[in-house]
C-alpha cells in the first residue's frame, strides 16, 4: 500500500501529508458547524474539544505549517508548469485552490488572529453573528463548498491508485454530500437563533460583552491586516506566474521544431516525446494505450531528423516488430526530438476526436465465459426457423440470467453460443464472479431440462470455457454504428477451453489462473495442461464434469 500511496519525491509526499491534515480539520469543522442544527451547546462542546488540539501549541504548528506548505506547493506547481493545459479536473483543483485563501485569510484574520491579538472570545456564534446576515455569510458558505470539493477532488486523485477505492465510492459520495449540506443547515440554523437573540437589546449587550466585540478602532486593524495578507497573496500568486512565464520564455530558447506531415509546425521544449508536444499543442494524436508504448496507434513515420533520434528502446523496439512497422516507425510516445523532426501521423483522429476517445479502449483483467450448445445442428436438422428461433431463445432467458446476476454481461450471442465477460472492479471479484456464473447457468440448465422433459422434448448439453486474462474493452466498428465489445488473448483461449470439452465430454474447462485469482480451494488433482490452437503457451485447466456445485469450493 505504501509504495502505491506514498509514490513519489518529497514534494509529493509533503503536498500529500499536508492535504490529509488540512482534509482531516475541514472535515472536523464542519461536522461541527453542523450540529448547530441540533442544539447550541453541540456546536460548542465540540469546538472546545478542537481548540483543545489546533490551538495546542504543538497542534498550531503542524496545523499551520500544513497550511503554508500546501499553499506554497501549489504555488510552486504553478510556476514549474511546462503549460497551462492540463486534465479538466487538474484545473479545476487548480483553480478551487486559488479560490480558498481569497476567503480564508478573511476568515483567520477575524478568528485566530482576533483571538491572539485583541482576546476576542472566537466562538462559533461570535463567528457567525460577526457575519450575518451580511453578503460575508454567503461568501463563507461559497468557501465551505469550495474547500470541500477541492478536498475531494485531491483525495480521489490520491486513493484512486488503491485496488479498494472504486468500490468504496458509490459509499462515500453519499458523505461527501452530507457533509456541507449538514454544515449549511447548521449554519443557517444557528445564524437565525443569534439574529433573533441580537433582536433583544438586552441579550445583544450580553453578546457583546461575552464576545468581547473588538471595537471599531480594532476593526480597522483587523481589515489592515487582512488587506496586507490578499496583498501578499496576490504577490506570491504574481510571482509564481512570472515565474512560469520566464521559463517558458527561456525553454523558447531551448526548443525543438516538430513539422507535422499535413498538419501544422510547431515550436516544443526539448525533452518532451512527440506525442507530449501534440497533445501539448493541441494536435489531434492517437494514443490508445495512453502513452506507455504497450500499443502502436500513436506511431508515426519521421521523413526528416530520424537519424538524429536515439535507437529505438527494448520496448519500442518489440511493439513496432509486433505489427512489422515500416522502415522509418516510431513510436511517438518513444522518442523525444532535440533536434527538427517532420513526422508523418498513421493514425490521425481528426474531425473524430469524440470517436476516437470513446473507441480507444481500455485494459483491463478480466474473466470471459465461452458457452455452446451441444448438438445444435443435429437436433434442429428439419424442424422450422421459427422452432429453432423459439428454442434459442427460450434457451437463452433460462441461462443468462445466471450470468447477469453475477454481473456479468453478454458481449455478444453467436448461433446456439454466447461470448460474456464479467466486468467487476478487479480480477480477483471478476473470476469470483465468473466461477459462479458458471456454476448458476448449470444450475438453471438442470431446471430448463426439467421443462423440456415434460414437453417430450430431449435435454440440452452444453460446454463452458472460463478464462481470466488481460482484454481491451472499447467500440469497435464504423464511426455512428460501433458497438462496445471486447478483444484478446483472453476471448481466444475462453473459446478454444469451450472445443475441448466436447473432447474430454464435460461441462466446464476452467483455467488455472481463474482458479488461482478466484480463491479456488477445491481438488486441483485434476487439472491438465491444454495445448489450444491460436495460443502461444500451454493453458493448465480444471475439467468440470457438472459446473453445479464448483461455486461451493470459493473461497470467502
């Protein structure tokens, strides 16, 4: 877990650390605006429990120092920034995070600093009398929402790499909504008790005096203060912009010329691939496996300047051999020019861009089903197309939904077979998955025969072969009509297990690595070595004589 979470040089782990502190004191301090919607003495009973901790001496410092830290890292971001295009999601962070301390130094200087510095009692209805029912209640409840979401968005950035976190989303988007709603309405709810007390002259002067109102000369101070500290901020913003401006001009000096083959001339920093500047100049590149040279589609021919590129990498060399790439194909993902370069794009998206981002696929481990009907041909041998139509298709509503209830989905139906493919959050659930599918299709098999059995009509026999391997999911087809399907490996050796248990007369071969991910801890005496036609490596698998009770051996 470490190695995944904690990535990175010390700057990431700095911008990390200090985010999870910050994320865990907004968290805190909006549970406790919310319990105002309960009773008054919530909403201070906890915030005396928080100042306990952030207003300890050791507490400050690291909360504070987690503050500039992160603040600074963003900043330095900025300014080390090669360009300004980025994901959607990297801007908007970006610029949420910009956004914060426009209202939160607003915010400390009329807290903590007041509390310091004149003895203001900086209690949570102080805060909120201080504020309403002026615009600042509304721009305050602006800066709740927007310190939530940038805190979400950066912690979805991180945990994203964990195999547990897309399973756990669909769970915490429900908190992450909560969250600021129930600080809202503890907020409004609060606001409206302390206006209505400031209503009574008598209960105001109490307020004021428990408070210890800072009185207008202190006012004035506290407004000076905030104005110098947006000044400060606005000058650290200004520099890291002229910083970024200044390297980009001196990069200028240091660049590369890249002419496109019908396409445009462009101007990159040296060090970047070729497929960095198009995407960084805003040129249409295909690049399906997102740049890892793990596929071919961004590959390009250089006309001009390849004999001043470095000799292809072990990697670039085995994929550009794979699909026995002409003389002068390179990988743009690959190579990175120093010197000018005209490069001619194979695989061009333009006027397709929406289509060639929904159709470039994704890898991914998964679990494939293979099933056919046995003797199809024989038994439908003179009998009418809509008999045979009527028989496949009550055949098919018997079986798949064995196989959707496991989440499975039917990738395609192909005669008397079908093709299915288990798309779960990773291997391990996708083979679990699949291994009960497997064994629900017998099972509802055995109770389909029972109704052809009382019809007079014969039983029907099937074979299954169960797979778990890599696949690329994505729409394959012409532009307007392509469906979303499946190809690999995988769909190949799923398809030859399916032949040979005609030969060896069972219901179901299953490969070993299915079994291994699944957690299988049956009698694996059995399992034989598989030499399949079309596949590179013998495939040990399990026969299945009836696939009914093999679920049974799953591990929990």
């Amino acid at each position: 877990m470490k190695s995944v979470l904690w990535q990175g040089g010390w700057i990431t782990r700095l911008r990390i650390g200090s985010g999870l502190i910050l994320f865990a004191f907004a968290f805190l301090h909006f549970i406790n605006i919310g319990l105002g919607l309960f009773h008054t003495d919530y909403l201070h009973g906890m915030q005396d429990g928080r100042h306990a901790v952030t207003r300890h001496d050791i507490g400050s410092a690291l909360l504070y120092a987690a503050l500039f830290i992160h603040s600074g890292l963003a900043l330095y971001s900025i300014s080390q920034r090669k360009t300004l295009k980025m994901p959607l999601s990297m801007a908007l962070q970006i610029v949420l995070g910009l956004l914060i301390p426009l209202q939160l130094i607003a915010h400390i200087v009329h807290t903590r600093y007041a509390h310091e510095v004149f003895n203001v009692n900086d209690e949570m209805g102080y805060i909120i009398a201080l504020m309403w029912p002026s615009s600042a209640i509304w721009m305050q409840s602006m800066l709740l929402l927007v310190v939530w979401v940038h805190s979400c968005i950066g912690l979805h950035m991180w945990l994203r790499l964990t195999k547990w976190w897309p399973k756990t989303v669909p769970y915490l988007i429900g908190l992450a909504v909560f969250v600021p709603s129930f600080a809202m309405a503890g907020l409004l709810t609060e606001g409206r008790r302390i206006w209505a007390d400031f209503g009574d002259p008598f209960l105001r002067d109490q307020y004021i005096e428990h408070y210890n109102w800072p009185s207008p000369e202190e006012f004035q101070a506290l407004f000076s203060v905030k104005g110098n500290a947006l000044l400060a901020f606005w000058i650290a913003l200004g520099v890291s912009l002229a910083v970024f401006a200044g390297r980009k001009l001196l990069r200028r000096r240091h660049s590369v010329r890249v002419t496109y083959v019908e396409g445009p001339e462009v101007v990159a920093e040296k060090g970047m691939t070729l497929l960095e500047i198009s995407q960084a100049s805003g040129i249409p590149h295909t690049a399906l496996c997102g740049g890892k040279g793990r596929c071919t589609t961004c590959r390009v021919i250089v006309e001009d300047g390849a004999a001043e590129l470095p000799a292809p990498s072990e990697v670039e060399a085995r994929s550009l051999a794979a699909v026995r790439a002409p003389k002068g194909a390179r990988l743009a993902c690959q190579i990175r020019p120093t010197q000018p370069i005209t490069a001619f794009r194979m695989f061009r998206p333009d006027g397709l861009r929406n289509r060639a981002h929904a159709s470039q696929g994704q890898e991914r481990q998964l679990a494939v089903l293979f099933l056919d009907m046995r003797g199809f041909t024989s038994r439908t041998t003179g009998q009418l197309p809509y008999d045979i139509v009527f028989l496949l298709n009550r055949f098919f509503d018997a079986i798949v939904p064995a196989i959707t209830a496991e989440g499975g989905v039917v990738d395609k139906y192909m005669g008397d077979g079908l093709l299915a493919v288990f798309e779960t959050a990773d291997p391990a659930s996708s083979a679990r998955a699949g291994l009960m599918a497997a064994a629900d299709v017998s099972r509802a098999l055995e109770r389909f025969n029972k109704q052809l059995n009382a019809e007079g009509s014969s039983h029907i026999r099937i074979g299954m072969g169960l797979h778990l391997g890599d696949l690329v999911l994505g729409e394959i087809g012409a532009a307007g009509t392509a469906t979303r399907t499946i190809i690999g490996d995988a769909v190949n050796v799923a398809s030859r297990l399916e032949a040979e248990t005609k030969t060896l007369g069972v219901e179901l071969l299953v490969s070993e690595d299915l079994l291994r991910a699944a957690g299988y801890d049956g009698d694996e005496t059995g399992l034989q070595s598989f030499k399949l036609r079309g596949v590179s490596r013998p495939i040990p698998a399990l026969p299945v004589r009836n696939a009914t009770l093999l679920a049974l051996r799953i591990a929990a």
